[in-house]
C-alpha cells in the first residue's frame, strides 16, 4: 500500500488482529465479538482507501481546481462495495473499471469486500446476532480487499 494514511490504518489494524487471536484463543465467542470489530474497522479501511487514492491519483494528475473538487466530494464513497468500487473507476477511466473488473471476480476479491460491507451493516445496525463472521474470514476478506487496493493503486501510477 502506496498511501502513507492507508499504510498505518492497516498495519493498526493488523496489529490488532494479531492480539485478538493471541487473547482470544480459547474462547470463540471472544474471537467473535472482536472479529464483527474488526470487520467494521477494515470496512473503514476501504472507505477511506477508496477516496485516498483517488484523491491522490487527482492532486498528482490534474489541474488544482479539479483536485479540490474531487477532494471535496468524496460523499459517494460511503459503504463501498464492489461496484462502488467499479463506478468509482468509471468515473476516471473506462479502462480502468474494465481491468478492475476483472481483477475483483479473479479469486473472490469482490466478494470479500461485499462481505466486509454486508456484515458492515449487520453489525452498526445492531444485527450483530445475523453476522456470523469469523476472526480468519475477516482476515481473508482483508488481504483480498487490499490485492484490490493495491491493484488501484498501480492503476493510478502507470
């Protein structure tokens, strides 16, 4: 990850995996609780990721006053699931949004992110009881979801 902001929200909160499945070992609906926490944390990840990188690729590449305008709107990058993801890239490239495609139904990618976004919502709308996510799902939607930032971000620096 490219984004110095993206970088140490991830490494947090993979430090926070780390010591959830070291306190929580013996006791699954501990790593229960803190799995449907984490889950929410990385979701923010991915909204904040969404935005950082196109605001980004937008300072980096265009002129001040368009960078201001997509800076100040990131408004339509709440709660993204995958095809957040894809109208996101069709609005810089139809290029990108082709490849991006792609790359999300390679290996379950898109279907990682909608499952962070789905048990997302389950667990801010106090439906926790329907999130039957997993502390190692939660970590295997998290390294699919950041291939699929990563591969935003290559696409932003060609």
């Amino acid at each position: 990850m490219q984004n110095r902001k993206l970088s140490i929200q991830l490494q947090r909160l993979e430090s926070l995996i780390k010591r959830s499945e070291e306190a929580t070992a013996q006791n699954i609906e501990l790593q229960s609780d803190w799995a449907k926490y984490i889950c929410v944390l990385a979701a923010g990840l991915l909204e904040n990721a969404l935005k950082e990188v196109y605001i980004d690729f937008a300072k980096n590449n265009v002129s001040a006053p368009l960078a201001s305008f997509v800076s100040s709107n990131p408004s339509w990058i709440r709660n993204p699931k995958t095809q957040r993801f894809m109208e996101t890239a069709a609005a810089f490239s139809d290029v990108w949004k082709t490849e991006l495609a792609v790359y999300v139904d390679d290996n379950g990618r898109g279907d990682a992110i909608d499952s962070i976004m789905v048990n997302r919502h389950l667990i801010a709308h106090g439906q926790y009881q329907d999130s039957r996510v997993s502390l190692a799902q939660v970590k295997e939607y998290l390294v699919k979801a950041i291939e699929v930032v990563d591969f935003i971000e290559n696409q932003c620096t060609r």
